[in-house]
C-alpha cells in the first residue's frame, strides 16, 4: 500500500517578487503560463487540493478544472507582519526578525511559529498513510520546507536550509512503514 503526494508551490505573487510577508493577494501569471512552468502527468490525484488562499486556489485552478480548499495546506500566518516587506523588518524589528529566523518555536508577529506549520503538516500527511493512490495539492514554500524537514527527519534549523521557489514541486511518498522524498524539483 503506498500514497504519493505531490506538492507544488503557489505561482508567483507581488509578495514573492519583493520579498515581503504574504497578505492574501492574486497571482501575478496568468493560467497558461502556469501550466506551461509545470508539465503534470494526468495520473495525478484529482481534484487537486489548495490552500485557501487566492494565490493557491488561482494556481490550483490553472493546473485543473477541479480544485477541493483544504485549510491544513494554509500558509503561515504571519500575523502584524503580513504585507510588510524583509528590508522594513530589518530596519524596523531586527531583533524580532532575527529571533523568528533563528527560533523554531518563535512567533513575535504575533501569528504561526514554523513548528505551528510544521505540526500541522505532519497532521495532514499522516491522515493520507490510511490511502493509497495520488494526491497532489497547491501550498506554499513553508508549508513545503515543514513537510521536507518532517520527512527526512532533519532537525528543525534544517527549515531555513532548504528553498522552495514559486512553483516548485516536491514529491514525497509513504509505503506503510515511513515517508520518502521521491523528488524536488524547481522551476527556473
């Protein structure tokens, strides 16, 4: 018995391109040009799953015509800091910039810390070992990383080690005994 469970990064937004916290905003390609940055077999599960924000549900719907809101698949809730930029933050808030980036644990904006996300995930992923069969869903590159660190078992400072672009794909897949990564892909 094994599922597979295909993940893919949200396609790019105003936040991803200037480096800021994510408020929930639209995606700045269109559908075509979403599902020409990715190439997926038919054989994926369907309906996709997505995250319930705009920038999911819009990447969702580029790449099927069927897409199920799941709220596990959410992005981090970065709380006060949502639509602030890095480069504010940095002037602004730089010790608690610094302790978020540093402290699995930490959330001085006031929303999610990365082990929030990350148990979340694991909730997720570990309700789909009772299937067989093909998932994929639309997230966002923290949910992926959190997913990532999870399945290897690397240890939490392992997060800020990997990077996850728009529209990257991460495969993953359980064969009864344990999660395995099958493959990371980035779209250039």
């Amino acid at each position: 018995m094994a599922i597979f469970v295909t993940l893919i990064a949200h396609a790019p937004t105003a936040a991803t391109r200037m480096a800021a916290f994510p408020a929930d905003e639209a995606v700045l390609i269109g559908a075509k040009a979403i599902a020409a940055s990715l190439s997926l077999p038919a054989s994926l599960g369907q309906p996709l799953s997505a995250a319930p924000e705009a920038r999911t549900r819009e990447t969702a719907k580029a790449l099927s015509g069927s897409v199920v809101i799941d709220p596990a698949l959410r992005d981090c809730d970065y709380g006060r800091w949502a639509g602030k930029s890095l480069t504010s933050l940095q002037l602004d808030e730089p010790a608690a910039l610094a302790e978020w980036r540093h402290e699995f644990h930490a959330k001085p904006h006031g929303g999610e810390s990365f082990a929030d996300v990350q148990n979340r995930i694991i909730g997720w992923l570990d309700a789909l070992t009772a299937f067989r069969g093909q998932v994929c869903a639309v997230t966002h590159p923290p949910v992926m990383r959190a997913a990532l660190v999870y399945v290897l078992g690397a240890p939490p400072a392992a997060f800020w080690r990997i990077e996850i672009g728009t529209l990257g794909m991460v495969r993953l897949s359980h064969d009864g005994k344990s999660w395995k990564l099958q493959e990371l892909r980035a779209v250039h």
